[in-house]
C-alpha cells in the first residue's frame, strides 16, 4: 500500500507539470510563430520597412558622392544606390524570419502568442501595422545627421590611424 501510495504520489508530481504546460502557459510552438508572423504579415513588413530605410540611404549615397565627387567616378551614387538595392532585393526574409522561430519559442508562451495575435488582429494592431513603415523612415531621417557625423568620426579617425 506504502508503495501504491509512493508510486502515485511520484507519477503525479512529475505528470502535473508536464499537464500544465498544455495551457496557455506552455512554450510557444512554431505554428504558434509562424501564426503569430501571418497576423503580422511579417513578409510585407518587412519588405515595407526596408523599402523605408532605403531613401534615407539613398540620401546619405549622394550626399557622400557629392562631398566627394573629385575622388569619385561619375557614376558612384548610381552604382552604390543600385547595389544597395540589390542586396536589400536579394534578402531571403522568409529564411531569416524561420531562424527566429526558436527565439520567439524561448522568450514567448502559448498564451502570448495568442494575445499577441488577437492584437495584431485587431483595428489598433493593423494601424500598427499600416503606421510602423512611415514611422521608421521618419526615425531613419531624423536619425541621419547624427548617423552621418558618427560615421565621419570613425573614417577620420580610422584615417589618422592608418
């Protein structure tokens, strides 16, 4: 009997927590995520964000061949423009967005990504959505000058070094 009892007492201890993870509180899966990346419309996001970061940086290109337009071939802020925009057409967003399926399983439960996808599901979630790409292009541009002059700093400063 003492050992029914041991038994019982064992096997409840170490099933209990393995049923209370079936809840909202246990670990993301990685239909979860990638649940949580369609109410996100992670893809286009993406895409939309980087089309954003492209003007700032395609600002700063010709600001930089300007200034430097004497060392400069003729043509450098239409081949730096069209190499950066190549590179940021030839990001494999998908793959990159599966590598993080882990991350969002480590640090987000079950319940989490649930609320987070009534959210994103919701009006305020979708402006969030629609809004985010103005809103860092807007932060890009404002942060620029400061970007800028950090790196001015850095290459004369790697200059002297050199």
């Amino acid at each position: 009997m003492r050992r029914i009892f041991l038994a019982a007492t064992l096997g409840l201890a170490l099933g209990v927590p393995g049923f209370a993870q079936t809840g909202a509180d246990a670990p993301a899966s990685k239909q979860d995520v990638e649940r949580y990346f369609q109410a996100v419309h992670s893809h286009d996001t993406m895409l939309k964000m980087m089309q954003a970061m492209a003007e700032p940086m395609h600002q700063t290109t010709h600001e930089q061949c300007e200034r430097d337009k004497d060392r400069l071939p003729a043509d450098c802020e239409e081949r730096i423009n069209k190499m950066l925009d190549g590179m940021m057409k030839e990001m494999p967003l998908d793959e990159m967005m599966q590598t993080m399926v882990p991350a969002y399983q480590k640090h987000f439960t079950k319940g989490d990504m649930d609320a987070l996808i009534a959210f994103y599901s919701g009006p305020i979630g979708q402006k969030v959505l629609r809004e985010l790409p103005a809103v860092m292009a807007e932060g890009m541009e404002s942060m620029m000058p400061i970007m800028k002059k950090s790196v001015e700093t850095m290459t004369e400063r790697a200059e002297r070094e050199v």
